[in-house]
C-alpha cells in the first residue's frame, strides 16, 4: 500500500502513482512565464571530472519550465574554471546560465568585503556557494523560483526538478518551499547521519526542552538533511544562512521563521537516486574518506544552536550536555529500528559498522560540548541574508553580478 500518511505540521506531497512527465513539464511552461524558475547548483570543481553533473547537466538542457541555471562552484584554479565552463556548455546546450566562481579572484574579494563590513567572510562550503548564488539573483532583481538539489547524484532523472517546482508554480496550490526526500537504500541503507544522529538528537532535544514548536517543525521533515528543495525568491532572499553543513537544517529553521506552515510542504521525489556515498572517518575505526564525521559535527552544532536560540534562556552548556546524555539511549533505540527494518527487507546490514557510526557521532558531540567554552554555539560562517547584506555594502551587488560568467 502506498504510503500517504500526512504529519500534523508539514503537507506532504506523496508519490503515489507515475505522472505523465512531459505533461507535467508543458503545464509549468505557462506558469514560468510568470514566475520564472532558476536552478541553483552548488559544486566543488571535482564534480566535473566525476559521470554525475554531466549527466544532470545534459538532463537539464531539456528542462523547458527552468529558464536559468547558475552553477556556484569552488574548489578550482584558473585553468579548471576554464575546464568547467567547457563541460558546462558542451552539456547545457545552449540553455541560459552562469557561472560564480566562489574561490575565484573576483568573489574572493567580494567576501573581503564582507569581511571588513564586520560580517562573515571567506568560507569554503556548499553553504557559502547556495548564499553566494541568491545574492548573485537578488542583485539582478530575479524574483521567481530557485530550485536547488545536489550535484552528485548517479541516475538523476528531471521528474526531481519538475515534482519540486510543481507545488510552487501550480495556482491552486501557493506554497513557497518545498523540501524534497527519498529513501537512502539500494542493497543496504545509507543516509547514517541522518538516520543515526539527526533524527535521534532531534528526539533528544525534545526529551530535554520539551515539544518545542521548532522542534516539532523539524521532527516533521522525513529526510531533513536532503539537499533538493524549491523556495520563493521574495523568502530566501532573507534568509540566515552558515557556510558549511549545517545549510540544511538551518534552510528549515528560516522557513519556520520566515513562512506560515500552509506555504511549506515536502515532496516525495520517488524512486532511489543514487548519490555518492561518503565512508565514516573515525580514529578509532580507521580513515576511509575524511569529512564525514566532521560535517556530522557541524550539522549537530547547527542544529544546537537553532533549537537552543528558541529555547528558554539557559546556559548552553548545560541544555547540550544534557541533550547529549539523552542522544546516546536515543540513538541505540533508532540504531535496532534500522537494524530490524534491513533484517525484515532482506538487505545487508553490518551492526558494528553501524555501531561505531553512532560511537562516532557521540564523540563528535562531545568535542562540540568542550568547545562551548570557548565560542558558545557559534556556526562557522553564519551569514546575514543577501538582502540585508547587499543593502548594507554599497556596491557589492555590482561586484556580485560582475564576477558572472556566462556559459
């Protein structure tokens, strides 16, 4: 049976049969005239020397109702930007787009300034290029849809594009954000950071500051930390936004801040879209790729500090410590769940490595709680809104939208 059970607090869009695609994309072709759709892709220069983004890039070229695409890479000298506007025109194919180069000389100063201004500066991060992509679109004056999603994945298909675009374009609908999902599963599951620390910390908070309506807001969301979603320019265009991981969690918080809950939905994307999967890096269980621990810290931490700001005024230290006493028996009660939803769909399911993923996001948590002292629950990178910080530097709209190249 198909699943279309609704949570109190967030519409969920469910997947319940097969659409006609190309239907789908012809009726937003009238409505974009209106309120034209921009894809936002941020990516680090590796990604074009990987099969993904080629591939979504060719996809994308026959993406009638998506009139822009703006690629926010890093990670790149002169001679690979040069590489990666070439891959990008051989595969956009004529379609309209840009290309900000957040590490490049131009942007780099951009961030100087900003720097000098008193706000955030340099920060490499997915998060720096989603909130260097908006504010290049608000200094043009674009004021329709960003469609956003990740650059790695595997079989990407446009139904993702369409069904995210859909329930912001289609006038009997009205919603502002949609936030996509999917499941993280082929012959075993994945998504451990969602599953194994996001989803028992948000329990844990719970546990401690009670049914917070933050909190609860949170806990709505099926797969939190996805990187697919659709939001309304006149909305992003204010909100707060961190350089690095916590992009996703804190995207959530400013649409609870920001929109009322009948203009936010999440979408069922449909069938597994393969990513590329990052090994768990620990000490004490050997080094497979690095970062995904350390992104795990910052998400948590990001997390922390949203939940905590709407919190009673409390000493952070105590609230996290006691937050973290409660995520490990709560990560031990999501730990045998996973394990028994793999055992009962035949899929292979190894307990240790399971086991040292949570052992590893405990000693995350405990290096954010030691840290406390020294920062409080500061985010590395956390950026005013574009809208706020364009009108508060004369001239960096200017310089922005300069630093564009065309593809």
């Amino acid at each position: 049976m198909a699943d279309f059970y609704q949570h109190a607090r967030v519409p969920t869009l469910h997947h319940l049969a097969h659409a006609d695609s190309s239907s789908r994309e012809n009726e937003m072709l009238a409505w974009a005239a209106d309120k034209p759709v921009t894809l936002l892709l941020p990516a680090l220069y590796a990604e074009c020397e990987r099969p993904a983004l080629p591939r979504i890039l060719e996809e994308v070229s026959q993406a009638g109702h998506i009139s822009e695409v703006i690629l926010s890479m890093n990670g790149m000298d002169a001679a690979e930007h040069e590489r990666a506007l070439r891959l990008c025109r051989q595969n956009l194919k004529g379609k309209k787009a840009h290309l900000l180069w957040n590490d490049g000389p131009q942007l780099s100063r951009v961030y100087e300034r900003m720097d000098e201004a008193g706000l955030a500066g340099p920060h490499a991060g997915k998060g720096s290029n989603i909130w260097m992509g908006i504010a290049y679109l608000h200094a043009r004056g674009f004021n329709g849809i960003i469609v956003s999603h990740d650059t790695d994945i595997l079989n990407y298909s446009r139904d993702l594009l369409w069904r995210l675009c859909y329930p912001l374009l289609h006038p009997r609908m009205g919603y502002r954000f949609a936030k996509g999902y999917y499941s993280r599963v082929s012959d075993r599951l994945y998504g451990r950071v969602t599953r194994l620390l996001i989803f028992p910390l948000i329990q844990a908070c719970r546990d401690v500051l009670g049914a917070k309506p933050l909190i609860e807001h949170l806990d709505s969301y099926r797969y939190p930390l996805s990187g697919e979603f659709a939001a309304d320019m006149s909305a992003l265009k204010g909100f707060s936004l961190p350089g690095g991981w916590g992009l996703e969690i804190a995207i959530l918080c400013e649409a609870y801040r920001h929109l009322h809950g009948d203009q936010q939905c999440q979408v069922d994307l449909g069938f597994h879209f393969e990513h590329r999967h990052r090994s768990l890096s620990h000490d004490e269980i050997g080094v497979n790729e690095p970062g995904l621990v350390s992104a795990a810290a910052d998400v948590a931490r990001c997390l922390a500090y949203q939940v905590l700001r709407e919190a009673e005024p409390r000493s952070a230290e105590g609230m996290m410590r006691l937050i973290i006493e409660r995520y490990r028996p709560r990560a031990a009660e999501w730990l045998q769940r996973y394990e028994h939803v793999a055992l009962l769909n035949g899929l292979h399911h190894d307990h240790a490595e399971e086991s040292a993923a949570v052992s590893a996001f405990g000693h995350a948590l405990d290096r954010l709680l030691q840290s406390l002292g020294d920062d409080e629950l500061r985010v590395p990178a956390m950026r005013e809104s574009p809208a706020k910080t364009l009108a508060k530097i004369p001239g960096l709209a200017e310089e922005i939208i300069a630093s564009a190249v065309v593809i």
